[in-house]
C-alpha cells in the first residue's frame, strides 16, 4: 500500500533556515546543509525547501545552495522560490532536484506549469496555494510575493493548476502557518474533493494527531514546517523527525 | 580504470542523483555522450523520467538504438531501466505512438480506477514490494523494502514470469521486472534512502 508521505518543508531567506508565523516573525532556526542532513540521516519521506525571499526580492534560486542540498538527499527534493522559466526549472532537475513548485508565476500564467510539465512531466512540478480567510472567515487566494489576497476564486485556480499540468498540490493555509494548533481540516475536505492529483497539506501541524487528521481529510501527503524544527514551549529549535515505525502506527497499516 | 556503468546521456534524463548514489555505494558510474562508447563498460543504466516518446525520441535520435541493442541483446550485459528508463524496455505504451525497446514482452497501461474512486493518479511515494521471483536486486529474506514512485503508467508483463515485484495502489502492478540481464525498476532507488542503496549496490556488484 501506498504511504502517506510526512515531508518537513524548510523556508530559506538570505541563504538562512528559517520559520514564519503565519507568514511573518521569519525566525532564523539554523544553516540549511546542517538541517537537510539530519532529515536525510532520519530518512523523511519526502523534503520541501521554499526559498520565501526568491520570489518578493526578484532573485534567481541559489543554485550552489540548491546542488549542494541535492548532494544531501538520498530522498525526493522539491525546490520552490523564484522559478519563472523552464530553463530555470531545467537547471534545478539537473542539479538533482525532482520537483519544482510554482506560486508567483502560476498566479501570473499558468502556461509556466504546462511547459515544465510537458517537458518533464507533470510529476515534476507542483503548484504551491495560499489561502487566507478574511474577516468574514472566507477563504482567498492569497499572493505571498505582495503579501495580499488576490480576488480570483481559490477552487477554480486549483483546478486550473491540475488542468494545466502541475502533479500535485502544495495546499498552505496562511492562518495556521506556525501556529502549531492544528490543520484546516475544512480546507483540506474541499480542496481534496476537487483535484485528482495528490494533494499536499501545509500548515498548523503541531502532532502526529493533527497530521493523522489531516490524512482523513483527504491530504495525499502533510508538509510541516515548526512541527520538526521546534521543541517544547520556548520554540527551542531542535530538528526532529518521526521514526518510520511511529508513523506506521499512526496510519494504521 | 574505466567507470564499470554508464549512464547514457538522454534527454529525458535526470542523471546526477543516480551517478550520487552509486558512487555513494562504491560504484563508478559515467554519464556517456557517443553510443560508440557504451563497449567499454559493463553495465548500462537507462534512466530518464517524463514522456514514453520523448524517451524513445531521444534514443533514436541520438543513435543510441544499435549501441544499445548490442549491449543488451548481443552482449547480454546487465543493463537496468529505472522509471522511464524501465518502461522503455517494454514493447509499447498508451502515452505514446513509438514503439519501445521490446526487449520485455509487455504494454505499459495507464492507471485505471473505478469511477469515483479516492486514489491518485500519479502514484507517487513510498510503497512496500511484493518479491515475485528470486532475483540479484531485492533478496526476498531481506523483510519490507520501501521505494519511492512516482508514475502515472505501469508494464504489464505478457510472460508473468518476467514481474520481479508487485506494488499495491488500487491493485497490483509491476514494480520491478526482469529477464536476464534485462532489469527494470519502476521506483526510484536513487530517492530511496538506504534501501535503494542497498538495491543499487547489489547492482554495482552483479
């Protein structure tokens, strides 16, 4: 039987590790070679870095960074921040990278998706969503390189993305970013209904519980962030990972 | 010394984990431009993901057909298909018009669920094998084997006898297939910690 996948998803600004709350306090946790290698040492499922600050400072992705994270991994890597082109994406996989995730350019056209994955294929690139609810508790498309939601209905663009090729889809709820108190399961159901694709839930992990839940829901894979480089109270940061028989358990094979 | 695998240089490749892991393993491996070059190695490994005909393309175009019939048929070295590259040992594919390389008598077939079912398409992740046969690249006695997948097509094998292992997603399919000297694997060993390690190191070793 197919596994859940549980992927730590590491943000990286200025070449640093580091994790927002909610999309902002960006707290510097550490060097990310250090991180990667301990997450290939405890052999995760899957690793997700994001580069936040590629996209809003109009940066190229590090590629030395990138290569030498890909050295690390013996473990799919998807790299997201700052892709606009195909050739970019082409220098990523060939660096070692098996998956590139697109916000900004998607939100700009969806063409960008349909090229990657037509040339790579649609395993290749995943489409990253962020939504935000607002005042009223609806939830929006929301655009992290201007910070602000974007008026264009969330499901449709989802289904768009799919339709334009991405493989997955990365599903981040703003508002439980770093909150460690749980998963939008409400989010999730909706979002899982409408794709066919694997669905990839981010955002509130603070448990095994709330990743198990969020499976239930009808994520294909969860992604967290402050669950696996934080520790206690104080937000000690303490890079960690569930071991392979604890989450066996917690699926229930 | 010359590097005992090659790895050809296909378009459709995405070569530089693969090469990582075997030398992570104590292998050498090159990744090789001219199919004239592929007689000084022992072992080839076809690896590539993406598009049936983009990989076929890329093999024909490139003249890589004859070298590598020879390597495979004439030669019988061991030769290994991972994803793509797996795939591309059968005769044919639903994604594509080309025919493959035909050394495993089987189709490649698109995933096919019941309508509404909840199961995705690619099946992608990590999955337990089922060993169908004795072979050199995952011992059955070694206990559960995990791989990582990622594909939406998988071989389906005329001769039974040709399925070295089986994965679960919504039935079984082919996850790994071999006659011969012929092997491929529909996972990604290079992506697969340290059972895929351990799986290209019995490779390395054959």
């Amino acid at each position: 039987m197919l596994k859940h996948r549980v992927i730590p998803c590491l943000l990286m600004l200025n070449d640093g590790l580091v994790k927002t709350s909610r999309f902002a306090k960006a707290k510097y946790v550490g060097d990310p070679i250090n991180a990667i290698r301990i997450f290939s040492d405890k052999e995760v499922d899957e690793l997700m870095v994001l580069d936040i600050g590629a996209s809003r400072g109009g940066k190229e992705p590090n590629y030395e960074l990138i290569e030498q994270f890909a050295g690390e991994c013996f473990m799919p890597l998807c790299y997201g921040g700052g892709v606009r082109t195909v050739e970019q994406a082409r220098r990523l996989f060939a660096l070692g990278v098996e998956k590139v995730c697109l916000q900004s350019a998607a939100l700009d056209d969806l063409s960008i998706v349909t090229r990657i994955a037509e040339q790579f294929g649609s395993q290749s690139v995943l489409v990253s969503v962020d939504i935000k609810s607002n005042w009223l508790g609806k939830n929006l498309l929301y655009s992290s390189r201007s910070g602000k939601a974007i008026d264009r209905p969330w499901l449709q663009f989802l289904r768009d993305a799919v339709t334009a090729g991405a493989g997955e889809i990365v599903l981040n709820s703003v508002d439980r970013d770093g909150t460690m108190q749980g998963m939008d399961l409400a989010l999730i159901r909706e979002a899982s209904a409408a794709v066919p694709v694997p669905l990839v839930a981010v955002g509130g992990a603070g448990s095994l519980k709330d990743i198990k839940a969020a499976i239930d829901s009808g994520a294909s894979a969860v992604s967290a962030g402050a669950l696996f480089v934080f520790h206690g109270p104080h937000r000690a940061v303490l890079i960690t990972y569930p071991r392979y028989t604890e989450l066996e358990a917690l699926f229930g094979s | 010394m010359i590097p005992s695998i090659a790895i050809p240089a296909l378009p459709c490749g995405n070569f530089s984990s693969v090469v990582k892991i075997i030398e992570k393993v104590g292998g050498k491996a090159r990744i090789v431009t001219r199919p004239e070059e592929l007689g000084d190695f022992q072992k080839v490994i076809i690896a590539g993901v993406g598009a049936f005909d983009h990989g076929m393309s890329s093999i024909n175009s490139g003249g890589w057909l004859g070298a590598l019939n020879s390597f495979a048929i004439t030669r019988r070295r061991p030769i290994l298909g991972i994803c793509l590259g797996m795939q591309l040992l059968c005769k044919r594919s639903e994604e594509g018009a080309l025919p493959g390389l035909g050394w495993i008598d089987a189709d490649v077939v698109k995933f096919r669920f019941d309508p509404g079912s909840s199961l995705k398409i690619p099946h992608m992740g990590w999955n337990t094998l089922r060993v169908q046969k004795p072979n050199p690249l995952v011992p059955v006695e070694e206990g559960e084997q995990r791989f990582y997948f990622v594909h939406s097509y998988h071989a389906v094998c005329r001769d039974p006898v040709d399925v070295l292992a089986t994965a679960h997603h919504g039935y079984e399919v082919t996850a790994a297939l071999s006659r011969g000297n012929v092997m491929g694997v529909q996972f990604h060993p290079e992506k697969s910690h340290r059972f895929g390690m351990a799986l290209m190191r019995r490779f390395v070793e054959l």
